[in-house]
C-alpha cells in the first residue's frame, strides 16, 4: 500500500492537479502478451509475442463532500490523465499514464459526512515509461487534497 498520491490531468487548457497526501494506492502490475498461440502438436508449449504491460490501481482516500465533488470533477473532465506518487523505501517518484476505470461513488446520499472514496485506473503501456516534469510547465491549477 502506498501512501499519498497526485492525480494529474494534461489537456488543452493545461495542466491541472489534485494532490491528495492521505490517499491510499495499491499497485497490481501484470504483463500480457497480445498474441498467444498453443502450440499445434504441444498444446501445453504456448507462443507468446508483444509483450505489453497492463498495470492496475486501486486508489482510495478519505474525503469531504466539497473535496468529493472536486475529485469527482477532476476525474470526469476530458483529457490525459497520470497518477503519480512516491516508491515505498526509495525517494524515485513512479508516474504513470492511466484510464479512470471505475468513479469513486459517495455513500452518503446527502454529502454531507466525509466518507472513504474508492476509483480504479488502468495503465497500458509498452517499454519503459519516461517521467514528465510537470512542475516545469507554465499554466498548473493545482488542489491539495490533505485529510487525515
């Protein structure tokens, strides 16, 4: 489990950011291939070729209704999206280019209690990712999200 993480959004406008220092992420990485074959006279022996990457997030975070709606906001607005936060034991920030899967739902009807909100991304990619200086670019709106 990783603690802490910054959802950002790069499109037309820009680039926009929503860091949440409580948040929690679990990482699940996998590799798939996009061709898998059995072999015809061993079918236990299976030809695997383009190798891809397909790693999931599990993101949760404890919010307020106000915070809720921005997040909720942020995630539903067109664009590029990355998620990016700090290794566990290592100071190398991990950045990756991710699709919302799944919005974090309110339990409670009335927002009106904090609540522990949950949304699922994907990342797909191929070889290694390079890391984008985000902070470098001129036009950032960036909300701090930070609830214990």
């Amino acid at each position: 489990m990783i603690i802490g993480f910054r959802m950002i959004r790069r499109d037309d406008s820009g680039i926009s950011i929503i860091t949440c220092e409580t948040g929690e992420v679990d990482y699940e990485p996998k590799q798939k291939y996009r061709i898998e074959k059995k072999n015809a006279f061993d079918p236990s022996l299976i030809k695997r070729r383009d190798l891809y990457r397909e790693d999931s997030f599990s993101i949760e975070a404890y919010l307020l209704p106000a915070d809720y709606n921005a997040m909720l906001y942020f995630l539903t607005q067109e664009g590029e999206f990355f998620l990016e936060y700090e290794q566990e034991g290592h100071s190398r920030q991990m950045q990756f280019p991710v699709t919302i899967e799944s919005l974090p739902k309110c339990t409670d009807d009335l927002h009106s209690e904090p609540d522990k909100i949950k949304f699922t991304a994907i990342s797909r990619y191929t070889g290694t990712l390079p890391f984008i200086d985000f902070n470098s670019w001129v036009e950032i709106t960036e909300d701090i999200i930070s609830l214990t």
